[in-house]
C-alpha cells in the first residue's frame, strides 16, 4: 500500500514538473487539468554501450570543459614562472625630439634637418640571486597545472560512476515494468 501512495505522488510530481515546462508564468489554473496519455509508454529494449554512454558524458559535461580551460590557463602561466628565474637580457632603445625653442618661424623647415633629436641604445642585464618570487610562481604553475589533473581525473570517475548508476537505474526499471506487467 505504502508503494502505491508513493507512485502516484511520483506520478503528481511528474505531471506538475511538465506544466512548469511547457505552461507559462502565471497561468495557475492549469494546475489542476488531469493528463491522459494518448499512447502506452513505449519500453526501448535495446542495449546499453555503457563505454560510448561514458564518451558522451565526457564530450557533454561543462564543469569538465571548465576544468580543462583552467589546466589550459595554467600551463599558459607555467612558461612566465619558470622563464624569471633566469638572468635577463634587453635591449633598449630611446629616440626623443625637442623643442625648437625661439625658431618657431622657420619650424617646419627645421623638422627634418636632424638637428633636435636624440637617439639612444642600451643593454639591460638582470641576473636573480635570491628571486624567491619568480621560483614560488614557477612552483605554484606547476602545481596547479597537477591539482587541475587531479581534479580531472576525479570528476572522470565521478562521471564513470554516473553513468554507470544511469545505466543500471534504466536497465533496473525496464525489469521492474516487466514485472509489473505479469
């Protein structure tokens, strides 16, 4: 008797979860309309690949795109950490113009004959002794780019584990229609 009443509050359930989908806002007085099936309910008996189940999952799955974008940007920053921890070398160059003073009358002519610039080169050279900060960012990439693996690889079994339970929840309900209808 208890699975019975709990049937058709599951059967209540379903029917209001379907109105709030396909009724709009506010339209209350749908609530109470009976729904009548047209057709029996149709059982799909054909069997279940659980590894392609397992391959659309994991193509379908956004939180698992996010977590690869994540590793993506964290590799990016990988490169940046690991590269200041070497000595560095630049090349700087500097060009400047100055005013023409009290020859305004004549300024553009005096524009381009090369007598108010100034050109500039000079090599920088850094070499980190102690550069704590560009080590601990190398090492704080790297580990994210491991906790990101990580964390993908426990969302996959978590995934595995998903579609497994669907799998066994569809095949365990065409039984139990099988049983219900002897």
């Amino acid at each position: 008797l208890e699975a019975v009443i709990v049937a058709k509050a599951a059967v209540f359930n379903a029917r209001d979860a379907l109105f709030r989908l396909t009724e709009p806002p506010g339209s209350s007085h749908q609530w109470n309309v009976q729904l009548v099936p047209l057709h029996s309910p149709r059982i799909d008996d054909s069997p279940r690949d659980v590894e392609k189940e397992y391959q659309t999952a994991l193509e379908k799955r956004p939180d698992l795109a996010a977590l690869w974008g994540q590793i993506a940007a964290d590799r990016a920053r990988l490169p940046r950490g690991e590269n200041g921890v070497w000595p560095q070398l630049d090349l700087v160059g500097t060009w400047s113009e100055f005013g023409l003073g009290d020859h305004h009358h004549n300024a553009n002519s005096a524009l381009f004959s090369g007598d108010f610039y100034e050109f500039s080169l000079a090599l920088s050279f850094d070499y980190p002794i102690f550069n704590q900060t560009a080590e601990a960012t190398a090492e704080q990439a790297s580990l994210s780019v491991r906790q990101g693996r990580k964390r993908v690889d426990s969302l996959e079994q978590q995934i595995v584990l998903d579609v497994r339970t669907a799998v066994r929840d569809v095949l365990s309900g065409r039984q139990r229609i099988r049983a219900g209808e002897k």
